[in-house]
C-alpha cells in the first residue's frame, strides 16, 4: 500500500543439486554494502566565514599604526620590565602597544592620552559612547586647541620681537636699562667705566633730543627729561635692590643654618667675559618680552594682530628653542594639574 515502509526480502543463498543431495551446506559469503556517509556542509557565505575572524579595518592599518608608531618613539614606558632586563626594541614597543590597544582600548586611551592628538581619536570610534572615551577625548582636542593659541600667540611675539630689533629703539641699551636696572647693572653697569658711563649719558640726551626737536627750548627739555627719567631708573633701581638684598639675606641665614656658607669673591670681568654677559643680559630681556612680562607693553596689540601672521621668522634657531622651552613648561604644568 501506498505510505507503507516495505522492508527489503532476505533471500537465502542459493544452492546446486549436488549440494541438496549431498546434505553439503555452506554459509553464504558475506557481502558488506557499505551505507552511505553524511557530512555536514561548512557555509560557503564569504560574509559567514568573516565573522569568524578578527576583523582588520583600514582605519587599523592607517589610524592606528601612525599612532603606535608615534608613542613607540617618544619613549613613553610602555611595559614594567624587571632591572637588568634588556630594553625593548623600536619593533617591540610598538607590537606591545598594538597588543594593548586591541585587547583594552580604554585602558590604552587613559595612559597613552597625554602623547595623543586628535587625528587618533578615530581609532577609539568603537568605544565612543563609553564616558571614559568621551572624557580623554575632551582633554586630548582641548589640549590642541590650548596648543593652537599658544602657537599664533608666540608666533606673534616672535615677529614682533625681530621688527622691535631692527627698528633699535625698543632695545636700545638705555631703554633695557630703564625697564630693568637692577638686571642692567649686574650684568653690565657695575662694569662700565667711567668714560662708558659718560658717553651712555650723552647717548640718553640725544635720543631724548630727537624726541623733542621743533621746539624752541629743545635743549632744555631734553635735559629736564633725560634727569627725570635717570631719577626714576635710579629710584627703581634702588626698590629692586632692596629687595634682592633681602631675598639674599634670607638664603644667607638659611645656609649659616646649613653650615654651607660659602664667601664669593668679586673679581674684574675680562673684556671677553664682558661680552659674554651683555650677550647674557640681551637673551634674558628678549626672553622676557617673549614671556609677556614687559609690563609697559601693550602685547593685545601683538596678540591678537593678524598682521604679525605673515610676517618674516629669521633666526629660527632662537625661535625653535624658545618653543621648546615653551612647550617643556607647558607639559609640566599640564601633568600638575591632573
């Protein structure tokens, strides 16, 4: 009937004549069929088999790689190793540094952050709606931005600084002297001549003549006012001493305390030696503008004026190593307030 399982007949083996008379019986042989074997198949969808296997985006081969690379070169420690324990290789830091990104991104965005910059935030898309994410992600673009002032600001005083120089008024000896006598006199001052100190006072008198050139008692004023303004330096200088004076004799009663006082003895400058402190003196009234602490100057006026944008930087040596200096003082106190 139809639907029904029919088994398969057995047959017995059949058997000659010969053998039925004989009351000869053998076994059949045995024949094994063999059955059929089943597998399972594997998937054959590419999209399938992907899923299966880590992942590798370009932005892994681009974003990430640049970014190993660099915090592989800065030297940041990447690994606690034991003492005596070779260094690791350029090679190393950055198989290690790939091994902690991939395993622990947060972890590796929390202690790499500070060597980050914005361009490396896409490598942390994947886990950007973690608030530890997002919070290093802020710290990383504020930073830049911070960076980004920083850099048109001293950019600006840097022009301005060469246009102050070759203009040579602003930096005139005299005009130093009366923003910072105290400085003045110990670097060049106390070892001035009495024949230099006579031709840097005619020096004063005639730039304060060509101020007031025009006028019928033109010599008169400029006399009037190269007194007043030598009475204010002198005054001023006498403040800062003071002060300087007490600050020394804090220092000098702290090492009586110590027993490491030490009697310093005052000896003539060569004329070499001269040199080198008004090139001292020089470097540190510069320094001093750059750092904004020339405190009659207007620096908004330099700041903030897109004309020193396009000026030209000589001298990129100076300019390069105040930038380091710069940006030395800024990580200090970046790492300071964490």
């Amino acid at each position: 009937m139809w639907g029904e399982i029919v088994e398969p007949v057995k047959t017995q083996p059949i058997l000659t004549e010969e053998e039925h008379d004989g009351g000869k019986f053998e076994l059949p042989v045995k024949v094994e069929i063999p059955y059929p074997k089943f597998t399972i198949n594997q998937p054959t969808d590419p999209r399938q088999q992907r899923q299966d296997t880590p992942r590798v985006s370009r932005a892994e081969t681009t974003c990430v790689n640049n970014m190993v690379e660099a915090i592989a070169q800065s030297g940041s420690p990447v690994k606690s190793q034991q003492i005596g324990e070779p260094e690791l290789t350029l090679e190393e830091r950055k198989e290690e540094l790939l091994s902690q990104y991939r395993s622990r991104p947060l972890v590796f965005l929390e202690r790499y952050h500070a060597s980050l910059k914005p361009a490396d935030l896409s490598a942390f898309a994947h886990v950007c709606s973690d608030p530890r994410a997002q919070h290093y992600s802020q710290v990383i673009q504020r930073r830049a931005g911070d960076y980004t002032d920083r850099t048109r600001v001293r950019n600006h005083r840097y022009a301005a600084l060469r246009a102050l120089q070759r203009e040579g008024k602003y930096f005139s000896e005299e005009q130093m002297r009366s923003r910072q006598p105290l400085l003045y006199e110990q670097y060049i001052g106390q070892y001035l001549t009495d024949e230099e100190i006579v031709e840097r006072s005619q020096e004063a008198m005639q730039d304060n003549a060509e101020e007031t050139t025009g006028s019928t008692t033109a010599g008169l004023a400029h006399l009037l006012l190269s007194s007043y303004q030598e009475h204010l330096i002198q005054n001023r200088l006498q403040e800062e001493q003071e002060r300087e004076d007490g600050a020394q004799e804090e220092e000098e009663d702290e090492e009586d305390e110590d027993g490491d006082s030490v009697q310093r003895k005052e000896e003539e400058p060569t004329v070499g030696e001269k040199a080198l402190l008004r090139e001292e003196f020089l470097s540190q009234m510069y320094q001093h503008f750059l750092d904004g602490k020339d405190r009659d100057f207007n620096y908004s006026e330099v700041d903030e004026n897109p004309d020193y944008d396009n000026l030209d930087i000589v001298s990129r040596d100076a300019e390069d190593k105040y930038f380091d200096e710069d940006d030395e003082y800024y990580e200090e106190e970046e790492t300071m307030t964490e």
